[in-house]
C-alpha cells in the first residue's frame, strides 16, 4: 500500500502498461480489489482509495484533481488507462473529460446513470428485486418495513448480483473492502447530481477522445442499453459489450468473470 497526500494506493503488477482502477460507491473503496489483483498479471495496476469525508465537503472536482495527482506522481510519463467500475465509471468521464490529455483508453464496468429515465428504471429495478427477495424470506420479513432507501443500501446486493462465485481467485485480506464512509458517499452523489442538474455532465463528455468500451452485464439494475445511448450522443465512438447472467460487478459473477476479465484484458493491449 502506498500513501499520496493522505490517500491509499493499492498497486498489482510490476510490468506493462498502466492501469488505474476507480472504485464505486461512491466511497466503496476496495470492491474492485479481485478485478485489479487480476488485472496484474498483464500490466501495472493503480487502485486508489478515493478520499474520504473530512473537514472540506467533498466533490467531484476534488476526486478529479486527486486523480490527476496520482497520474502526476506515479505515472507521469505514460497516458494509464482507466478502469472505473460503477461510480468510478463516472468519475472516469468526469476525469477525461477534464484532462483529456492525460489518460489512455477508458473501461466503464457497469456504468451509473446519466439521466432521469435511466435513474428511475435503475431505483425501480432495484426495488423491485430486494422487496421480491425479502418477501421471498420469511426470517428478513422485518426489512420490508424499512424505507425503501434502506433497503437499497442493506441489500442492493441482492438485487444487483445473477450469482456470486462463493471465492474469487486472488481474494484475501489485501483486497478487503473498508467500512463504508457514509458521509463522503452523499456528499460526493449529491454534488454529482448538482453538476447533472447545471448541465456539466453528460454535455462535457463531447470533449473526450480517448477510445471508451463500456462493459455491462444484462441482470445489472442499471440499465445498460439506455446508458449506451445517452453516452453515445456525447461519445459516439463508444463500444458496448454485453454479458449475459450477470450482475452489476462482473468480475465476481459466476457465468461471466472469466470472459469479463478476458474480453478487458485484451481490449486494453489491443493497439489503439
């Protein structure tokens, strides 16, 4: 673990080109721990802990200068490549959209929302699916009288996962999960969704030119179609690559981590 200005940084790999991988949340640091130790074996992987709540309320221009930051100091002579996996997807847009000239190709593994169609599909998913799986436990019936926010955030793992793997190859104690930081998680969100409301984002995605593949899985509650096509006005070199039976975090879903993994690598050492 290195340390950067008071933020964590995971790395995997010693060899090829650099990786970094955003995780979601936001502030849930750690998730994509199995997918950047898997990462690797083929290139030198960057896993920053996105900052935390503090004295300052966090936003996003405060995530996307800490990400430049961290290109400064660990990789300033190369463009890295950018994996961000849900909320990290979106950060990553935000990043290039801010420092094009700074990044290579970018990978949005299940890509958060950028509209209010796309978001109201996604929060009525959800709640659909949790409420069918308590309802569907007699011993959890106690959580169907919690507000549907949390049941969101107690159980969002049911609804967004087809089928866990029981063990991810790679998984340990060096890619736990840190407990979840609450505060920094809405003060992100909700001025991410001030910069939405102003305007800022989708719009200032014209701006990016690096290559963009985005990665979803067909059970994931957010919707990947509508989300490829708000993307695709904005960024209209935008791949899209489905995977069937699977959830919101493919590198953990039984029937899709290893093409998941496989499909990334390769598109990342494809020439661009």
């Amino acid at each position: 673990m290195n340390i950067m200005a008071g933020l964590r940084v995971r790395t995997y790999g010693t060899s090829g080109a650099a990786v970094i991988v955003l995780h979601g949340g936001p502030a849930a640091v750690g998730c994509p721990g199995p997918m950047a130790r898997a990462l690797g074996d083929s290139f030198h992987v960057l896993e920053p802990w996105q900052r935390g709540s503090g004295d300052v309320p966090l936003t996003v221009a405060r995530h996307v200068a800490d990400l430049h930051a961290l290109i400064q100091t660990f990789c300033p002579e190369e463009k890295p490549a950018l994996v961000g996996e849900s909320w990290g997807a979106m950060l990553a847009l935000a990043f290039a959209a801010a420092h094009a000239e700074c990044i290579g190709p970018i990978a949005l593994v299940g890509c958060g929302t950028f509209d209010e169609a796309s978001r109201l599909r996604c929060a009525e998913t959800r709640t659909r699916r949790i409420d069918d799986y308590l309802r569907g436990r007699p011993e959890l019936a106690a959580d169907l009288m919690l507000s549907p926010d949390e049941r969101c955030m107690k159980w969002h793992e049911a609804a967004d996962t087809y089928h866990r793997v029981p063990y991810v190859p790679g998984a340990g104690p060096e890619v736990e999960r840190e407990p979840f930081d609450m505060r920094a998680h809405l003060e992100t969100w909700r001025d991410w969704m001030r910069c939405r409301n102003e305007g800022l984002y989708p719009a200032a995605f014209a701006a990016i030119t690096s290559p963009v593949l985005m990665l979803h899985g067909d059970y994931d509650t957010h919707p990947g179609p509508m989300t490829r096509d708000v993307l695709s006005r904005y960024i209209p070199h935008l791949e899209y690559r489905e995977f069937a039976r699977c959830g919101h975090s493919p590198w953990v879903e039984t029937y899709a981590r290893l093409e998941f993994l496989a499909v990334l690598s390769a598109w990342l050492l494809k020439p661009k």
